[in-house]
C-alpha cells in the first residue's frame, strides 16, 4: 500500500530496513519502508533493469543463469517475510484498537511479497523468449551464411539430372531461409508483445521500465532488421542464379528432344534414299503399306517437331538468355530436316505409285505373253502352211507389242525420273 492510500496522508516515508541479494552481475535491493504507521515491501533497486535482455545468446543465458539463482536466493529469504507477517498478527492481538490497520499492513506486506517474485519469476520468463529469439537468430544467421557459400561456390554440372539436382538445392536453400525467417519474426513479435504487456502489468510500470523496455525492443528491432537485410538481398540473389540455370536446363531439356526427334528424321531420310520400289507387284504392295504406317508415324514427330519451335520461340523471347544463337542454329536445322522428310516422303509416295502401276502393267503383259507362248506350241502342232503360220506368228507379234508397250512405257518413265533425283 502506497503512502497515498494511508490516512496519514502528511506522514514522511522512511526506509526501515533493506536487504540485498546478489548472484554474479545480478543484484536486487528489497526495501522496507515506513509510512507513518504502515509498512511495505518496494524493489528499491534492480540490475540489471527487470526488462533488460541482453545483445547476444552468450549474454542472455549468463543473465538468465545469474536470474536463477537470484530467484533462489530470494526465496530463500521468503521464512523471514512470513515471520514479519506473523509479528504484525501479534501486534493486532495485542493492539485491538489498531488490529484494523496491522492486519491490512500484513496483508499488504503478503501481497507485495507475491508481486516481487511475480515479478522476478515474469522476467525469468522474459529472459527465456529472449533465448528462444536469439537462437533463432543464430539459426537464420547459419542458414544465410550456408546459402552464402552454397551461392560462392563453382557449380559444374556434367548432365541434366545435375542440374535438376542443382536447382533442388536452390530451392531447399530458398525454403529453409523463409523458414528461419518467419521463425525469427514470430519470435521477435512473441518477445516484443511480452515486453510491453511486462511494462504496462500493474503498478510495476516507472521510467526505468519504460526506458529498458525501449533499450530491448531496439536491440530486437536491429538484429531482426540485419538479418531480414541479409536474407532478403541473399533471396534476390538466389532467384536470380536459378533464373539463369532454369534458362539453362531449358536449353539442355530442349537440346536432348531436339537430338532425338533430329535423330529420328535423319534415319528416316537414310531409309528413304536407300529403299528400292520392290521387286514384284507383292515387294511393291508390302512397301506401300510401310510408308503408309510411316506416314502416321511421322505425324507424331512432326507433332513433337511444332513442339520445340514453340519452345525455341518462347526461350528465344527470354531477356539476357545466352545460347541464342545456338538455339537458332539447332532449330533450323530441325527445319530443314523436317523439310527435306517431307518431300522425300511425297516423292517416294509418287514412286512406289509408279511402281506399283509398272508392276501391274508388267504382270498384265505376263499373263498376254504366257498365253501367246502357249498358242504357239498348239500352231505347231497343227502342222499349218508356211502362209497361215506366217500370219498367226504377225498377229502374236502385234499382240505381244500391244501388250508389253504400256508396262515398257511405265518403266521408262520410272527409271528415269528416279535416275533424275539421285
């Protein structure tokens, strides 16, 4: 109970007694003080500040260690508190007339005592987020400097799934540092709003309080601010790095469908240039059904094909992308392959076509001349005069002539305009 409350409001405050505990750089100074005829507990003295955190994890556990065993101390003293309380009971017993005041002088003297190790046992609280917070500093700090040196150091990558792992590592990187600092920044909120509800609980609140609580919060506010600097500028530094080897794995995704689907089109284009027409109507009619399943086939990688000039196109339209040219250079390339496919598959349609009619033609004129050879051996049996026989034999030669003339014809023509592109 304060002076203002007592009713002997003129009354001069004097120090009764005090006593001092000590643990390492700690140190408290209780008061008793009287007022009139009322007597109280104060904390005359604390250091260092109850709202004192410290500027380092190393700092804040030696003050939480010293804190510690401060608290033990003073509770040690709690006998000698309780036994004042009981005199001020046997002071009311004997002076009825003022039991009134001695027995709220003893439960004020109860109620500061509890107040003080509250107090003391709010900042052992205080001092244990402040731990929490800085080791969670330390934890963001490693995590920057091992993002740092992961960034520093030479990458050499020998394959695609290199790089994929690579860019894995980017990321990790990327998540760990978001992590450590969203820990950072609920602990520092966590450690700021303990600070100011500490200063403001009760009647605990004085200028000393305001003025350690204002020293701490600067203390959070400038580490947290340094770090937050540092893993923003880092997390720039990182997205820009896997901006660039994302470019890169898209060219070297690019370039392997690129020698793939190029691989394919020149083994097609060998096959073309070197497979006959056939040999017969059947070699011919089988080759036909190929290069129709060909013709479908070489749909799907004309598919993939507008695929990877679309890709090229995008890539190309990337800023600062190097490789251009290469790429350019690959995906005209991949064109003229396209190309010269295309038009050895429409020429290689028209010859097994022409083929195909020679063919037909030829056995046409097969059957005509296995029947005219058949027709022969019967003139010769039937043992005509040299003038009917003369006749028959002109009108066979006619009729081979006729019969031969279009598959001679076709012929002709197929091997010379095969002749013509070779």
């Amino acid at each position: 109970m304060s002076c203002k409350e007592s009713p002997h409001v003129g009354a001069s405050t004097t120090t009764v007694s005090s006593v001092a505990v000590h643990a390492g750089d700690s140190k408290i100074v209780i008061a008793v003080v009287k007022c009139g005829k009322w007597v109280r507990l104060q904390l005359a003295e604390s250091q260092p500040n109850l709202l004192e955190i410290g500027s380092s994890q190393d700092e804040t556990k030696k003050l939480l260690h010293d804190h510690e065993l401060l608290l033990a101390k003073l509770k040690a003293l709690e006998d000698r508190v309780w036994e004042l309380l009981r005199e001020a009971d046997r002071t009311a017993e004997a002076n009825k007339a003022q039991s009134q005041v001695y027995d709220a002088m003893a439960q004020t003297l109860g109620e500061a005592w509890a107040t003080l190790v509250s107090m003391l046992e709010r900042r052992r609280e205080l001092l244990g987020l402040t731990s929490e917070f800085f080791q969670s500093a330390l934890e963001f700090a490693i995590k920057i400097d091992q993002a740092e040196a992961f960034l520093q150091n030479p990458h050499e990558f020998e394959s695609t799934e290199a790089l994929q792992s690579l860019l894995l590592l980017h990321d990790r990187h990327a998540k760990e540092l978001l992590e450590r600092s969203l820990d950072l920044l609920n602990k520092s909120q966590q450690l700021t709003d303990f600070i100011e509800k500490f200063k403001c609980e009760g009647s605990t609140m004085n200028s000393e309080l305001i003025q350690g609580a204002q020293s701490s919060c600067l203390k959070i506010d400038s580490l947290l601010e340094l770090l937050q600097d540092r893993g923003r500028q880092l997390d720039k530094y990182l997205q820009q790095q896997r901006q660039e080897l994302s470019q890169v794995l898209q060219l070297c995704l690019w370039d392997q469908q690129e020698n793939q689907v190029s691989s394919w089109f020149q083994k097609a284009i060998r096959d073309l240039q070197e497979q006959s027409l056939g040999a017969s109507l059947s070699d011919n009619r089988e080759l036909i059904c190929k290069h129709e399943d060909l013709i479908v086939k070489a749909k799907e990688w004309d598919s993939a094909v507008e695929k990877l000039k679309s890709q090229a196109l995008g890539i190309l339209l990337s800023k600062d992308l190097a490789g251009k040219e290469h790429l350019q250079l690959s995906n005209q390339k991949l064109n003229r392959l396209q190309e010269e496919f295309g038009r050895l598959m429409v020429e290689r349609k028209a010859w097994l076509s022409m083929a195909n009619d020679f063919f037909t033609s030829a056995n046409k004129s097969f059957d005509v001349l296995g029947k005219v050879e058949a027709y022969l051996k019967l003139l010769k049996s039937e043992g005509l005069s040299l003038p009917v026989l003369a006749a028959k034999h002109e009108e066979l030669h006619r009729e081979i002539k006729d019969s031969t003339a279009t598959a001679l014809q076709k012929g002709r023509t197929l091997i010379s305009q095969v002749d013509s592109c070779r």
